[in-house]
C-alpha cells in the first residue's frame, strides 16, 4: 500500500532556529515528491518539486533533500521566522505518465509553530 | 491571474440539506481537482477531471456526492442530502500538463459544517 509518513507530527521552535522535518515514503512507481505549505485558513502552496534524479532543490530559507534509495526526503528550514508557522506536507506522485492526477499519497503533515 | 477561486467560502448547512460548492480554475489549466481535508484523515482526493471529462471519481465517498465540469472554467461538487460527518474543507486544485510536473495549484478551499 502506497504511504507517506511524516515526522514529528508537531514541532515548536524559537525564532531564528533552524530545523527539519522527515518524510518517509513507499510508493511506487515514484514519479516525483513534492513539499507544500499550508498556511491556516489557505490552500495548500508548493515549495518543492524533485523527481528521483534530483538530490536536493532550495526555495529561499527552504531546502528539501531526496534519497530515491531509501525513499526518504527532507524539508530545512533556516533562519524560522514566525511566518513559517504552517502545516508543511509531504505529498508522493506515482504518475509517472502526467506526474500528477490521481496518484498523489500526501503525507498527513507535520505542524510547525515559530515562538519568539 | 487571480488563481483558483472557490466559493463559498464557509458554509453551514443542517443535515439532509443538499449543499454546493463551487470552482473555478485556472484559465488554461486542463486538469481539475476536489480535495477534502480533515483532521483525522488529511487531504485525500474525491475526483479529478481532464479537459472537463472525469477521470476518475473512486475517491467519492458515496452516491451522496456527485462532481459536474460543464465547461472549461467551472465546476461544482455537490452534495445531498448532506450528513455531518461530512464537515470537512473542501479545496478545489487546477493544473497544466504543460506545466512543471503538472504542479497543481489550490484554491483558499470551502470550510463546510453540517449540523
């Protein structure tokens, strides 16, 4: 069964920190992982996309590393500033075809809280 | 582009009432997408549309649901009778094959309770 699993399910950091979240996956085929934000109250926002020949992919204070081997992806954050408190999911496509559609299995989310 | 644009965007509605939603997507966006998301259960898909044509509709929970495209700049998902286990938000998402990995893109979603 195709799964994503994200970790820590919630974390609270002080302004300025860094930190990173876990996102572990078994789908397949793998056509892509995605990182999105979801600010409360809002759609989802993508911040990442990396196919498996890609390593890692930064956007601003955000990287996300992917290891296809051990189907395992990160999301870094640098420098946490009080906007970055959002929900951040890790979502796998399995279509290999569009890259997108029906073959999403998103993660469940991990639930980050910047304090100052 | 004022991106994809739900409405409403909070609803309540008593049980058995028959409740609409509404989409519209991204100008020259081919795919069409209608998510719900819950606490327990997180984002999952109820059905997706290609050049208004549903593709594939097994993520709708029941025949309570139904989804329409009737042209390239709307769509609705319906509900009836509604139940409030169906209280939920409900994100409408747009995509292009053309696109960069077909990224899809979502609406500000509709906040749905039943009572």
């Amino acid at each position: 069964k195709n799964q994503v699993e994200q970790s820590p399910q919630s974390l609270i950091i002080l302004e300025g920190k860094n930190c990173t979240l876990q996102c572990n996956y078994t789908v397949s085929p793998f056509s892509n992982l995605r990182w999105y934000k979801q600010d409360t109250g809002r759609g989802p926002v993508s911040l990442t996309i990396m196919t498996f020949s890609e390593n890692t992919k930064s956007n601003g204070r955000y990287t996300a590393t992917l290891d296809a081997d051990t189907k395992q992806s990160s999301l870094h954050i640098t420098a946490s500033q009080l906007s970055d408190s959002a929900s951040y999911i890790c979502v796998v496509s399995g279509d290999i075809l569009t890259g997108g559609g029906n073959k999403l299995t998103f993660g469940t989310g991990t639930q980050l809280k910047v304090e100052l | 582009d004022a991106g994809v644009i739900q409405s409403p965007r909070h609803e309540v509605t008593e049980m058995g009432q028959e409740v609409t939603l509404r989409c519209k997507p991204i100008s020259g966006h081919d795919y069409l997408f209608w998510y719900r998301q819950t606490m327990m259960r997180g984002l999952e898909l109820l059905i997706y549309f290609n050049n208004n044509v549903p593709i594939d509709d097994s993520g709708m929970p029941e025949d309570r649901f139904s989804a329409k495209m009737p042209n390239a700049s709307f769509s609705t998902l319906k509900i009836q009778p509604s139940e409030p286990r169906d209280s939920a938000v409900y994100f409408c998402a747009s995509s292009s094959l053309a696109g960069v990995h077909n990224e899809q893109f979502f609406g500000p979603g509709t906040r749905l309770t039943v009572l």
